[in-house]
C-alpha cells in the first residue's frame, strides 16, 4: 500500500498507518477535523461515559 504521508498527529506510522496517511489528509484538530482527531474526540467522550471499577 503506498502511503501519502510519514506520519500523522495520532501517532500513526509506516508500520501503523491511520486513514490520514494513507489518503494524504491533513491534520486538523479544528472543524472539519480530520479522521484522527474526530476518533481521538470520539474516544475521549467514550471514557467519560464509561465507568470503571
């Protein structure tokens, strides 16, 4: 799979490449967001739902 971009701002690397590297997308962490920082969001409003025990 040939990558657009090195590396991304959620982490994303050649070995572990996120949908931003691979579409070429730049990074935005304000809207429209990018796909990584709308999951990275995403994620952060899931562990304040969850309750952990």
């Amino acid at each position: 799979m040939k990558l657009k971009k090195d590396k991304c701002c959620c982490g994303g690397t050649k070995k572990t490449p996120c949908v931003c590297m691979i579409e070429g997308n730049q990074c935005s962490a304000s809207s429209p967001k990018c796909p990584c920082y709308a999951l990275i969001d995403k994620q952060k409003s899931i562990k304040k739902m969850v309750g952990v025990i």
